[in-house]
C-alpha cells in the first residue's frame, strides 16, 4: 500500500480562491460589471489531478495501465477499477465506523464520471471489467454441471413426496413429519451474473438478487440508458431512487406486487459506477427528486479533462507501453479474482433471503483518531459561513464514504484482514477530498443548481423565438415544462434579469393586444 503522509485537513487546500469567493457569494456571475448578457454558469475550473497515488499499489498500477493503454483520463479509469474494486470487497465484510457501539457500513460506492462522448469511457470499463467477465464465464462453466445435478435432485425429490403422499393420504399427521424429515426441495444454483450488462433497470436488479449472487455491480458505461430507461420514469422514479439509497446503505430490500406479493431480501450489495457525457449529467445532477432523497449526496463524482486530440502515438514506445501494462493488470486481475472467488457464506442456504454473514472490519485505534479527526474538520464547515454549506449534502457523507474506500483497499491487500490501518485511511481521506473538490467544483459553476439549469433552459428557449418581449404568463403557459408554475418562472426570469440576459419592463407591455403587468425585453448578443 503507498503510503502518504496524514496532514489534516486543510479546507483552503481543498477550495481555491475564486472557488471559496464564490461560494461565499463574492465576485462571479452576481456581480454584473460590464453590459450586456453574463453567463448563468462560470467557466468550471479545472479539475485537480487525480491522486492515483492514494489507491495503492494495486489499484495504482492499474489505473494506470488502463489510462496508458487506452488514451482516456486518468480519473475515469481510476473510477472504472475503484467501482470494481468495491464489487469485489463489498460481497466480504462491512466497515464498522465508529458511531455508538459500531456502525456496519457496506463496502459499496456509487461512482459517477462525467465525460464527452469520444473519451473512451467504454473501453475504460471493459479493460477494468476484465476480471470480473472471467469470474463470471468460470462461474457459467461450473453451473452446467450444477444445473444438471439440480435436475436429478427436484425429480428424486419430486418423486419422494409423491410417494410419501400416496402412502400417508389417510395419515396427515404422519405425512407432515415425513415431509419435514424429508425437508425442502433443492434450491436452484445461483445466476453466474455478477455485473449485469445492457440496459439495466431496478427491476431486473432485483430479480438477479432472488435468483443470483448477493453482491452485484451497475457498471453502465452509457449510464443515459439507466437515466432515461424505465426505472426512472415519473411513475417509477421514488421508489427506484429509494432502492438504489437503501441498497447504498446496506438496508433491507422490498419488493411489493399484487401477484408475487411481498419479497424481503438482506443484505444485499451494489456497487454502481454511471459513466456520462456532461448534458446527461447536468440533468442527473440537478435533479431536485434525486437531491431531496439523498441519492446524489451517496456519489462520489469527477468530471476530468478530455483527452482526446492528445492521443498522438508513437507506435513503438506504446507497444512498450502495452507490455508493462499486462503485467500491472495481472496482479489487479488476480486481486479482484480472489475476492470474487470467495465462497457465499449464507445465513440460511435453505432461504437465501435471510441474508449474508459479513465480516467486521475494524479501525485501529490510530485510524478510528484519524476518522474522528476528519469527520470533525467536515463538520465545521457545514453550518452557515462554512466553506462547504453549499456541498452540504455531500460533505456529510465523505467520512463514511472515506471509510468503505479504506476498507475496500484493505480488503483488495489482504482478504482476511480485520482491522483498517492509518496509513490505508490516510490513502482514502486523501481520495474523499478529491471527490469533494470535484463536487464543490460543480456546485461552484452553478452546474448542479437546479434553479440556474432552469434558468438556463428558459434562456435558450426565448433566444429561439421571433419576439424580443414576453410576459410572464407566456413563460409558464407556453415554456420549458420545467416552469409550468408562476413562482417558478418568476425565479427563472430574475436570475436571467440578474445576469443580464432580459430587461423589466416597468409597467409591464401590451403583447399581440393583451396586457401583461410583468413583461421583459429579451437582450440579445
């Protein structure tokens, strides 16, 4: 494991200057010191490097390997080999923060990377992907055989209970006996998937975790088939968001239909990892659904430099390149293989619903000072006048998030470790405060405010019309669908008169012979 030196935390490292400014409300977009219209969003600063150092020598080189051999930003591949990592570990043990008496917390992460279209997010994930595709194809091989027991064993234990049945129809006491001494019919082997691929929705989530593995992956590397699909139509998208928060926590999994009544699983893992060009996201992201309900505050979430234009090669020193690259990704490949190997240690395996035992893993007491000490320097800048009060949301679930990334990186190390050392926390605090960087980045811009995306939209929405006026009733008549209420438009309409982009009208405007008290004169460039 690299090991990296434990500074505290320092918030004027994690926020530049202008990005403190801002968020403190001084300088930017409010302040219009020249005319005409001013951009609703700020240029987006530039991402910090990501600290690859910090995932450790196995996930290190990978990442690394990844990124040489496929020409993508280094953070999308570090997210790509960090999201399986988490699949891996998260099957294993639960961290045990130090809350009251311990608080078990999976080992699962939501993972969101941000990127164009053309910077190979794709092939990113499938090169991480690799071991966890060969796990799978093994686990299918073995499954022929054990498919063709199950068979014998149903038909055998078929014919029994008919038997006994017909032998002790005038004995119904007896056959009740006979039947629990005989007991329940064979359970069917597990589905060989463990990484579901295609067009993912909760709903085929769920039924995988009735019918396969405890512990599985969202890996979607065109995450807008998830965010467009099925689950997250209007009449679906609570209960989908409320899943994929309750699966995030480690929480029991409901499963409610009038034919197939209730189905109750435990401890049930996903680990996700949604790959998305910046439009898709800016949607995701702004989302006040996904917001009130706490998902977004789960995602830890980058959205690095393109590369591509860049990717000139000399063929020679990338075959070179090539070659190193296999041998790093072997030892990850043999890493996550192990883990994914490991056998299922059901509560019940005559009723897989009940659950999965888990081991504990526990901070030493140098890393549980560490966690105490980091979760404190978060929450003093929570409250008003904090740095982080406009990432709140996000900042109150980084110690927990810093602990599973320990426990994932322990675990990847050595699976039959129990205890998180500091220099192994220290690696993962410095990985959280990249993750927060990259979400106090964005909320910086304006990029995931929902009332500047408003904004926004009904922006581009008046420049293509033909008119240069328009009342307010037009706006939430005629607009975006996202303004269809008066309050709504109204705030739309003063931060866009803030910015410049439209002039009130005082005493409002006659438009086509009908009066409008609030009326705007649209400023064009």
């Amino acid at each position: 494991m690299n090991v990296q030196a434990t500074a505290p935390l320092d918030m004027a490292d994690l926020l530049p200057h202008e990005m403190a400014a801002h968020l403190h409300g001084t300088g930017g977009a409010a302040s219009i010191l020249s005319e005409g219209p001013q951009p609703l969003y700020r240029d987006l600063p530039p991402s910090a490097p990501f600290p690859v150092h910090a995932l450790g020598d196995t996930l290190e080189k990978a990442a690394r390997a990844i990124g040489s051999v496929i020409e993508c930003p280094l953070a999308c591949a570090a997210n790509s080999v960090l999201a399986v990592a988490s699949l891996a570990a998260q099957g294993r043990a639960n961290v045990i923060l130090p809350i009251g008496e311990g608080k078990a917390a999976p080992l699962s992460l939501y993972l969101l990377t941000v990127l164009d279209s053309g910077e190979r997010k794709s092939s990113a994930d499938l090169m991480a992907l690799r071991p966890v595709r060969d796990a799978e194809a093994s686990l299918s091989e073995a499954g022929h055989s054990e498919w063709l027991e199950y068979r014998s064993r149903v038909t055998a234990h078929e014919a029994k209970t008919k038997q006994l049945a017909s032998k002790l129809k005038a004995d119904p006491a007896g056959l009740t006996a006979a039947l629990n001494e005989l007991g329940p019919a064979p359970q069917a082997p597990l589905l060989s998937v463990i990484a579901p691929s295609g067009d993912q929705t909760m709903e085929g989530l769920f039924r995988v975790y009735q019918h396969g593995r405890p512990s599985l992956a969202m890996l979607c590397d065109d995450a807008a088939t998830f965010l467009g699909g099925h689950s997250l139509k209007k009449e679906q998208k609570a209960g989908t968001t409320g899943n994929l928060c309750r699966a995030w926590d480690g929480s029991k999994l409901e499963r409610i239909r009038g034919g197939d009544g209730v189905c109750v699983l435990y401890d049930r893992r996903l680990a996700a990892h949604l790959m998305v060009q910046p439009g898709v996201a800016s949607g995701f992201l702004s989302d006040p659904q996904f917001s009130d309900q706490g998902l977004l505050a789960r995602f830890l979430i980058t959205a690095p430099a393109g590369k591509a234009g860049t990717r000139i090669r000399d063929d020679a020193e990338y075959q070179l390149i090539s070659a190193k690259a296999g041998a790093d990704l072997a030892r990850y490949n043999a890493a996550i293989r192990q883990l994914l190997g490991q056998p299922i240690r059901w509560k019940n395996s005559d009723d897989r619903a009940l659950g999965v035992e888990m081991d504990p893993l526990q901070f030493s007491t140098a890393a549980r000072a560490m966690f105490v000490r980091f979760a404190n320097e978060i929450e003093k800048e929570l409250g008003s006048g904090g740095k982080l009060v406009t990432a709140k949301a996000f900042a109150s679930k980084l110690p927990e998030n810093a602990a599973r990334i320990a426990g994932i990186f322990t675990l990847l190390e050595n699976p039959g470790a129990s205890t998180i050392a500091p220099e192994t926390f220290a690696n993962a605090i410095e990985l959280a405060k990249f993750y927060l960087h990259e979400a106090t980045r964005l909320v910086a811009t304006g990029a995931i405010d929902p009332e500047v995306q408003r904004a926004e939209t009904l922006r581009i929405w008046l420049l293509e019309r033909p008119v240069d006026v328009i009342g307010l009733s037009e706006v939430y008549q005629l607009g975006p669908t996202s303004l269809r209420q008066a309050n709504t438009a109204r705030a739309a309409m003063a931060i866009l008169e803030a910015h410049g982009c439209v002039r009130l009208i005082n005493g409002g405007a006659v438009i086509d012979g009908k009066k409008y008290r609030d009326a705007w004169e649209i400023v064009r460039c």
